[in-house]
C-alpha cells in the first residue's frame, strides 16, 4: 500500500493570546478521506511527537467527514501518538501533506 505523510503542528496557542489552537481538524480529514478511499495508508507526524493540539473539533458534528475522522480508531492510535520527522523515513512516503490551522502558522520548531 502506498503511503503518505501528514504533518501536523505541535503548537497549542495562537501568538501571546493565550487563545488555544492547533492542526485545523478539516484539513485533516477531508484529505485524509480522499486519499483512504483511493488506497493510500496515512500516517501522522509532530514536531514534538505524541498528540498534538487540534482546533475545530467543536464543530466536527456538522461535518461528517471530520466525525469518521475522529470515530476511526486507527486515526486515534496514530494522532495520540505521533512520530517526530527524524524517526521516519520519508523515503518510505509517495507525498507528505502539511495540514493547516493557526498553530501551524506558529510552527517553528522543525
């Protein structure tokens, strides 16, 4: 099976605002979908490994996409517990994706 990487932020706060954020839960899922329904296995990525921060989750039950998402227990497994970049091998991808969100703005920590 052909694999991709998502990267998702490590950072849980918007500026000095103190606001929370995250990997914006859309930009996860949707792609995350199209590209299960074409085959392709999807892992997860952080800077700083294990879950990361997630923002959008509150309106994840107007979104279908977004609830299988966070229903799939594979997908829990993976974003609970998440590599760092150095211990993948990024040979072993056919594309790494960049989720968005706020805290990915804020993402300088590679």
């Amino acid at each position: 099976m052909k694999k991709i990487l998502f990267v998702l932020t490590s950072h849980d706060r918007k500026g000095n605002t103190g606001q929370p954020t995250g990997f914006y839960l859309p930009e996860a899922a949707h792609p995350w979908a199209i590209l299960r329904a074409d085959g392709y296995e999807i892992d997860f990525i952080s800077p700083k490994g294990g879950r990361p921060p997630m923002d959008g989750a509150d309106s994840a039950s107007a979104d279908p996409v977004s609830r299988r998402f966070l229903d799939t227990q594979e997908v829990q497994q993976k974003i609970g517990n998440t590599s760092t970049p150095v211990q993948v091998n990024s040979a072993d991808y056919a594309a790494v994706l960049f989720v968005g969100g706020h805290g990915t703005m804020w993402t300088g920590d590679w």
